[in-house]
C-alpha cells in the first residue's frame, strides 16, 4: 500500500507530464498511437508468396423467377451453364445455389431462388465484354429483367 507522500508523488508526476503536453497540438500527441496501429495494419496484410495481384472476382447473381410464375428449373440452369458460361469461362467457375430478394418498382418485395456465379479473372476489356454478353444471353433465354452483377479487386494464390 503507498503512503501519502508516495501518491502525493505521483500525482506531481502526472502534472509534471500534463504541463509538458500542454502546447503540443493533439495530433502529436496521436502520432505514436497512430504509428503503432499502423505497423498492426500493415502486418495483417501479408501476401501468401504465390499468390497474384491485379485479378477481379466478378458475382454475377442469376433470378430463377420468371414471369407467369413459371421458374428456371435445373436442367434448364445445367444447359445454360454448358452452352454459355463454360464456353465463355473454360478456366473455371463457380455455381452456388442462394436464395435472393429485391424490391421491384412497384415496391412489392420479391423472393426467388438464385445461381451465383464467381469467376476469377485478369480483368480485361474482353473478359468484361464475355461477361456482358453472358448477362444478355440470360436476359433473352429466361426473360428476365436484370442480371446482378458485383465486381472487386481480388487477391488469388493456386
């Protein structure tokens, strides 16, 4: 337990420490905070040694409704699949099966099942036209309204 004199003691130090503050704007008093948080950032963005900038994950999110209340059934998803994604994305993909929900213009709330589709890509000007006309096609074949489509840097190692 301290005795008076030894808290008093402390107390002049923390004054002491105060007043030597007192003048220095509150960004200098940040910047060691600052540097540390920083030097943390910066250690959780390691890059795995084969692992490959400049590549875009692209999702591309494909409504089973349509209209009449009929559906795209699984056969029908399979063909499309053979006859214009792979074709289109013979490197790879991938296919998830989701469930999706948007608001259409008449403000009623829409559910639907829905295929997900991520490719993993260069980005180039060809690879954004394939995936333009891949949405065009499924516009036309299904007719939907609108294709989703999510686009964003992406680091990737094989």
């Amino acid at each position: 337990m301290l005795g008076p004199a030894a808290i008093r003691g402390e107390e002049i130090m923390n004054r002491r420490h105060l007043l030597s503050m007192r003048g220095q704007p509150e960004t200098c008093r940040l910047i060691p905070a600052l540097f540390l948080l920083s030097i943390a950032w910066l250690a959780g963005c390691a890059v795995s040694p084969h692992a490959t900038g400049g590549w875009i994950r692209s999702e591309l999110c494909f409504g089973l409704s349509m209209p009449g209340g009929k559906t795209v059934g699984e056969g029908q998803w399979e063909n499309f699949l053979a006859e214009e994604v792979t074709p289109r994305f013979p490197d790879g993909l991938t296919v998830i099966s989701a469930k999706g929900q948007w608001r259409n213009p008449m403000g009623t709330l829409i559910r639907e099942d829905t295929k997900v589709l991520i490719i993993y890509h260069p980005g180039t000007p060809e690879i954004n036209r394939r995936i333009e006309a891949l949405r065009a096609a499924y516009l036309d074949r299904f007719d939907q309204e609108s294709v989703l489509l999510v686009q964003q840097p992406a680091m990737v190692s094989f």
